[in-house]
C-alpha cells in the first residue's frame, strides 16, 4: 500500500530505473541509493529543497551523504567554481588553492599540522592507513565493527551485521588478517582484543555515521588516545562526516581529544566535488616530504585530480564561511531541537524508540535501549522501513529504508524541523504501528 503510493507519485522516476537498468548493475552507481522497488531521480536541487524528475518537492535530510552543510547550490561556492571552470579545472600543475586550502585545514583542526588532498574519503583513508604503517613500521591495524571508513580493503570489514560475513567478495585473507576488530564505546573490550598485537594504528569515526550517527563517549575517546600512546601506535580519526560539521575543527575539537591522522572527505570540497584529505602530526606527515627523502624511503600520496583546484578553490570558499563559527550555532541547534522533539514524540505515543546523533547529526533507532554500538542499533527493520517510506511519500528525504539518519544544514529551518516532527506523529498515528 505504503509502496503502491510511491510508484503511482514516481512514474518517471521508474521509467529512467527502467533504462538504468539495462547499462548499470543493480541500475545504480552506489547501492546506497536504491530502494525498492527503484529509488527517485533527482533533477535540481535548492537549499533544503531536492525536485525529482515527477516534480515532487522534497525536504532533504540526506544532504548530499551529509556533505552539503551550507544548503545546496550555496551561492559562493558555485560563483567560485564558474570562475574556476573558466580559468582552468584541471591544470596538472602546483597552483595557489592548493595552497590556500591547506592553509585553512590546518588553522580550523587543532591536530592538523601539514595537509594532503585527496580525491574521496576512502583514498584519504588508504593514504592514511600506509602512512601509519611508514611511520611506525608496523603492519597491522584496528578499525571498529559497525564503522565505515569507504571502499579500501584494509578497511572493508565488519561494516554491517552480520558482522562475520565479508560486506564484499574480492577481499583476501591476507588484507584481512591484517586488520583486527575492536568493540566501539567499550575501553576494556579494546583492552582485551589488542593484547600482543603490534599496531600500526587505531582508526574510528568518532560518531560512528551509516549505522545510526552513534557518538563515542568522551571518556572512551579520551582513553583510547592514552590506549595509542601506550602502545605506540597512532589515533586516526576518520572525520569524512564529522570533519567541519561538528565544531569548525571537527569531532576532535568537539571532543577534546586530538588524533595523530585526520581523514576528511564531503565538505573539505564544498560539498559538491569529489574530494578528500588527510593530515597531522608534523613528524608524521614529514614521511610525505619529497624534498627530505628518497622515494623508498617516503609514503607515496599523489593523483592525477588530487589537489585540483576546482575543487580545492570550492573547498576554500566553504571553509572560508565555516571559519567564521556562526553556522554551528545555527545547525548545532536545529539538531537538538529534532532530537528533543522526536525523543519527546515517540515517548508520548509510547513507541519503543531511541533518537541518537550529537550537533546537527541525528538518527532514529526502533531499538529496545539507546545503541552504544553497531550490534545494540539492531532494531525493528520492519517499522524502519515504514518509517522511510512514510517519509518519502510525504515528501521528506532522508537515509536509508534500514535506519533513518538526518543532517540537516544551514539552509534548514525550524519550520523544516517542525514538518519531520509533525509527518512523524502523523506516521505513529498509523494502525499499523
Ligand atoms: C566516515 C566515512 N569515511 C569514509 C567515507 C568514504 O568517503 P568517499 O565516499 O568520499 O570515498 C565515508 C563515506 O560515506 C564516510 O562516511
């Protein structure tokens, strides 16, 4: 029924999945972004505003995977690409955006020292991973089950439950024994798992994002950077979601707690050019330095796009607005104000539901206690999916039909908040609930 709705307000939708089909797998670029029985194309996109190819209007909470913080098609930064694309967006030479944005990175995170821009989050993170190994000479590596860190195969593992089961085929067990599984929010779990390994390093989100936006405790980071020190192997954090969207220096502002490697993905490029980074510590990121050392005996970054300055000049003029610290205020606070407000209609309707996230990021958990983890955010996949549909044909986005996560951005505004909070009350009013 519920779906019937759908198909009859998307027929266009359907007839470009029709045509999808017949050239890309599964009709899609990204699995991501199916839903049964086909997803809706997007045609235009404005603020807070998504316009499929029916022309249905669409309140968007996905955000672009949590990437658009300013809203879509944010004014300066499409001004700064125009002029971009008429000088040169791809020069396959140094240049001063480059330059310009390393520069910010480095003045916004407390922890980046020197910085190095990448095409996407998972290329941040495989450049990540090697240098942590260069710097200590050590092979293996810990990541937590539930996290996300993209694509990379030293991190490709126990991403979704069932967590014993490989999320790709193509992964051998060479990489894989490689990397050991840690228990999130759990310091002595940690404690017991890396007894008598040698690592590399620990890498986590700190707000663990594609299985609920589950925020780590302060105490738990805190004793994990003294856990790395102990046993002299580095702190990554992957801040592709968190990175200038928590605070302007990220989650470890946030947090307090400062990381030896940071990776950025999303809004380091304006939100809207594929991009990524990673940076740190001077000594660490040293082992990059061409100048200083052989080719044998550095970490080897580099990349054709990486650095470019379309997309590196779009990321500047973003950073350049977020520096300023005002968006935070503004999106931090229509954050709490959906998750007070959804806690408090869920409790009143007497549904056993949870709200977890922290600043603008939020997520809504049919689980019996609040999840601390990827294993406890195992819920009722039956009413989640109800939920997203009801959603969807009320005009409202967000991901995914297993687990709904919102992030809202500064083109949001109470009255958008409003509309999730009233279309949820509408949804816990069904008979089916
Ligand atoms: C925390 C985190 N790390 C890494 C990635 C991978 O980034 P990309 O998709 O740009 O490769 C993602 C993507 O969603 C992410 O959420």
């Amino acid at each position: 029924m519920i779906q019937e709705l759908y198909k009859l307000r998307t027929q266009n939708s359907w007839t470009l999945y029709e045509e999808a089909k017949k050239f890309l797998p599964g009709g899609v670029t990204y699995a991501i972004k199916y839903w049964e029985p086909y997803p809706i194309y997007v045609f235009k996109a404005k603020g807070s505003r998504i316009w499929d190819v029916d022309e249905n209007e669409y309140l968007d909470f996905w955000m672009g995977h949590t990437a658009i913080i300013m809203g879509h098609a944010y004014e300066p930064v499409i001004r700064a690409a125009k002029e971009q694309l008429e000088l040169g967006a791809h020069l396959g030479f140094c240049h001063e955006w480059e330059i310009r944005l390393a520069e910010i990175v480095t003045r916004m995170v407390p922890s980046v020292k020197l910085f190095r821009a990448t095409n996407s989050g998972t290329e941040a993170n495989m450049y990540g991973i090697r240098l942590a190994r260069a710097y200590t000479k050590k092979n293996k590596i810990a990541k937590f089950e539930g996290h996300w860190h993209g694509g990379y195969d030293a991190l490709h593992k126990a991403v979704n439950p069932p967590l014993n089961k490989p999320p790709s085929l193509g992964l051998t067990d060479c990489v894989m024994n490689d990397t050991i599984l840690l228990p999130f929010n759990d310091l002595e779990g940690v404690r017991q798992r890396i007894k008598g390994e040698k690592l590399a390093c620990i890498i986590l989100e700190p707000v663990m994002g594609s299985n609920g936006m589950i925020p780590a405790d302060r105490e738990f980071l805190k004793g994990l950077r003294e856990l790395c020190d102990e046993v002299n192997a580095l702190l990554i954090f992957d801040e592709v979601v968190t990175g200038f969207r928590l605070a302007k220096g990220g989650a470890q502002e946030y947090y307090g707690v400062l990381p030896d490697i940071t990776v950025f993905g999303k809004i380091l490029g304006g939100g809207i050019f594929p991009a990524g980074g990673f940076g740190g510590r001077e000594d660490v990121m040293e082992l990059l330095d061409q100048t200083k050392r052989k080719h044998y005996e550095m970490s080897f970054h580099g990349g054709t796009y990486a650095g470019n300055p379309l997309t590196a000049r779009a990321g500047y003029t973003l950073l350049s607005e977020l520096i300023k610290g005002e968006v935070y205020l503004k999106i931090n606070a229509l954050g709490e104000k959906a998750r007070k407000g959804l806690e408090d209609i869920f409790s009143r309707n007497k549904v056993v539901a949870h709200v977890t996230g922290v600043g603008s990021l939020f997520a809504v958990h049919f689980t019996k206690e609040k999840p601390k983890d990827v294993i406890s955010a195992i819920g009722d996949t039956k009413l989640a999916k109800d939920y997203f549909y009801f959603l969807l044909n009320n005009n409202i986005l967000c991901m995914k039909p297993s687990k709904q996560v919102f992030a809202p951005s500064a083109a949001h505004s109470e009255e958008d908040i409003e509309c999730l909070l009233s279309v949820t009350e509408e949804f816990l009013g069904q008979a089916s609930v």
